[in-house]
C-alpha cells in the first residue's frame, strides 16, 4: 500500500528527464531474463527441453512479486530500492559477461551442451530477474507519488513507448550486436559475452544516472518523527490480508482464473520454441542467422505488435471489451498457423519470413488487448491495484508453467507436430473466453462521449 498523503513532496526535476529512462531501465532486464536468456542457451547447443524448462522459471519472480510488494512499501524509500536494484542489475550483468561458459564448437553444433554447465549463469540470471521485479514495484509506485494525477496522465504514454523502446532494444539491438559479432569471427560463447558487456556498461550509466537525477523526497514533519510509517506499517499489515480474501470473493473468480491462466496458453508453448525454430538450433528448424532474426522479430516484429496493440485499443475503445472479445480471439489465435505453414513449407526467404511474423505478431498485439482490459475489469473495485498486481501474477503463472513443458514436448513431437498442437489448444483459449464474455459489462470499455 502506498502512502500516498497530501504531505509528500518530491523535489521537481522535469519528468522529461528520468520518467523516459526510468521505464527503459524497467523493460531492459525483463527483456534480457525472459529472451536474450532464451537466444543465449539454444545458440549455445543446450537442447530445448531443458532451455525451456529453466528459461520459464526465470519467470517466477514476476509471479511471486506481490508477495513481497509489502516490503518495499514500508522499507526504505521507491528512490533508494530503483538504485539499489539498478545496481544489483547491473552488477550481475558485469558478472554475467566475465562467467559465461565457452563450450566448444563440436558440442554446440552437435545441441548437447548440458544445462549444467551454466548453474552460475542461471543463479546471476535469478538475481536479475529477483531484482527486475523489485524495480518494477518501486518504479510504478514511485511514478504515482512523484507526480500528481494530471501529470501522472500526461506522461504514462511517454513510460509505455520507452519501456516498449527497451523491447526493441534487447530483443533488436542486443541480438543482432551477438549475430554481427557471430558472423564476423567471434565464437558464439565470445559473442554473447561481448553483448552482455555491452548491456552492463548500459545499465551501470543508467543507475548513475537515476542516483543523481530521480526525484528527491522531502520529509514533512510528521514523516520526519515516523508517526506515519507507524501508521503505515499498521495500515498495510492489516490489509494485506483483506487483498487476498476480498480478491477470491470477487464474483465469477473460477471463471476469471481460468481465463487468466488459459487464455494465452497457446502462445506460452509456442513462445518458448520459435527462437530454435527460426534459427534452426539443435540441428532442425528455418536455420536463419541470428541478424536475420534480430532484424525479423526484433524489429519488423516489434513494430507490428506495437500496431497490433494500438488498433486494439482503438477498436474495444469503441465497440466495448465484450463487443470486440470474440474478434480479438481469433487475432490472437489463428495466425499461430504460420509456424505451422513453415514446418510444411520451409523456406528462407526473409521477405515470406517476415511477413508471417508481422502476422502473427500483429495478431497477438491485437488479441492481447482484451486479455489486459479484462484484468483491469476484474480488478475493479476498492483495492484495484492490488488486485491487479495479483491478475498479473496469475497471468505469469499461466506463461511460466506450460512454457516450461514446451521444450520436451516439442523434442518429443517435432516442430510440425509440436506447432499443430498448438493450435489445437487454441480452442482453450475459445472456451474460456465463452466462459467470462456473458460476465462482462456491454459498456466497459467504451470511450465516452463528451457532451457540452
């Protein structure tokens, strides 16, 4: 629970100035935990059910983090956790680049690499991810108590672009750096140490920078003699538990958890396999390069889910989430075919490449819409942070765990298969969806009209 009283003030550097790389520093770590971990190991030859398997729980900590929400918010100051955890970031970066293993070639190319081999990597790789999660409830707790309400509004479409921003730049940028690098005579162990490098040298100029340049708070009387972190601490003790219980009484929550953990269960399997697939690791797939890849997805891909996402918005905005359920159902559903139609009909043409993934992509940030306006529907209510902040759990728990089956699954079936099961639990998505449709209100959503 914040404490958010008209007593707290902040001083008042231009949000200009910390907001766009307050929320870039947010998505870096995210983005390299949940994908350049993924790229990293099926480069390295380890086979995909167990890169699958460790690679979805990194996720874990972004499930768990309401559970310790509480601590940062009676504990320190959000100033003090963003640079502490920035630093923690940043210094297991460092770590990361000076202990990545070097297997030899033979057994990256034969797909053999035991996972094993890379404990400490994953230990560092926890650690990020442990301290991402952390910021992430600092940083969205400290940009509610930095600004008022109307700045709050003025700038939260300046956070999405840099925390999309940083998508592009990890999944992009730090990709195609280890694919150059790759292709011009470095090992591939040697490349993704010179892109992690890269990464930390980022990240520690960024927690300069936020040391110096976030906003300050300054301590009111009352705050300064802890009258109200006393009251605070009392406040959040006794309503931690009321989040939960208040939480499971909601109406319709066995349909409402369903959905959550279901609604994307498509997308959890296939998510985990399309970067071994598109780069043809472990002996079988597309075989493109990892520039081509980072150039596909990192940017043609990005970009369209970004279009996906915003015409998304337009169009329930206009017609209502019930409304425009079932349209965006089958956007983030069908176009999964793609993988399908590849497995049958390979090809390396990045031009045909490209355009399935901008299909696919767009269709996701289409569909993705309604998943996340009706966490925000069900949230609504007395307590909706916190009771957001637990829909999003469930939502990582409901990527985390098929994604971590998925690789042994797939080496079980193969990638053709692999991809027509996946839309085979497309149908899940379906029955859920027919599940809350009728629980939702015909008007939420809806962009209201503003009369003289």
């Amino acid at each position: 629970m914040e404490r958010t009283t008209d007593k707290t003030k902040f001083t008042a550097p231009n949000p200009w100035i910390w907001v766009p790389t307050l929320y870039f520093a947010e998505g870096v770590p995210y983005f390299i935990v949940n994908n350049i971990s993924v790229a990293l190991f099926a480069q390295m030859g380890v086979p995909n059910g167990q890169m699958a398997l460790f690679t979805s729980l990194l996720y874990l900590p972004w499930t768990l983090k309401p559970l310790w929400s509480p601590i940062v918010d009676i504990t320190l100051t959000k100033r003090r956790w963003i640079v502490a955890m920035q630093a923690v970031v940043a210094i297991s970066l460092i770590l990361l680049t000076l202990t990545l293993p070097h297997p030899d070639t033979a057994t990256i190319e034969a797909g053999n690499t035991p996972m094993s081999l890379f404990s400490f990597t994953l230990i560092l790789f926890v650690i990020t991810a442990f301290a991402s999660a952390t910021h992430d409830i600092a940083a969205d707790g400290f940009y509610m108590l930095a600004l008022d309400e109307h700045k709050q509004a003025a700038y939260v479409g300046l956070r999405s672009v840099f925390y999309r921003l940083s998508n592009i730049f990890c999944n992009s940028l730090l990709v195609f750096i280890a694919g150059w690098l790759e292709t011009h005579g470095r090992s591939i162990p040697a490349a993704w140490s010179y892109t992690l490098a890269a990464a930390a040298v980022l990240f520690c100029l960024l927690t300069l920078w936020h040391s110096r340049l976030l906003p300050k708070q300054i301590k009111t009387d009352d705050e300064k003699s802890g009258d109200t972190e006393k009251e605070s601490k009392h406040s959040l003790a006794f309503n931690f538990g009321d989040v939960f219980v208040s939480f499971f009484k909601k109406p319709h929550i066995v349909f409402a958890l369903l959905f959550m953990l279901l609604f994307r269960l498509p997308e959890a399997f296939l998510l985990k396999m399309v970067t071994p697939f598109m780069l043809g690791t472990n002996g079988d797939g597309i075989g493109i390069t990892l520039e081509q890849y980072s150039i596909i997805y990192g940017m043609a891909g990005v970009i369209d889910l970004l279009a996906g996402g915003i015409l998304g918005g337009i169009y329930a905005s206009r017609v209502g989430l019930r409304k425009a359920l079932w349209l965006m159902v089958a956007a983030i559903t069908l176009p999964d075919i793609v993988y399908l139609i590849l497995c049958i009909y390979p090809t390396h043409n990045l031009l045909y490449l490209g355009m399935a993934v901008a299909l696919e992509q767009f269709g996701y940030g289409f569909g993705f819409t309604a998943y996340m306006l009706y966490l925000m529907y069900f949230s609504q209510g007395e307590r909706q942070t916190s009771h957001y902040a637990l829909c999003t759990a469930f939502m990582a728990l409901g990527m985390m765990l098929p994604g971590a089956m998925a690789g042994y699954v797939q080496e079980s079936l193969g990638y053709t298969l692999f991809f027509a099961l996946v839309m085979l639990l497309c149908f899940m998505t379906v029955v859920v969806s027919k599940m809350v449709q009728p629980t939702i209100d015909p008007e939420y959503g809806k962009k209201t009209e503003q009369k003289d």
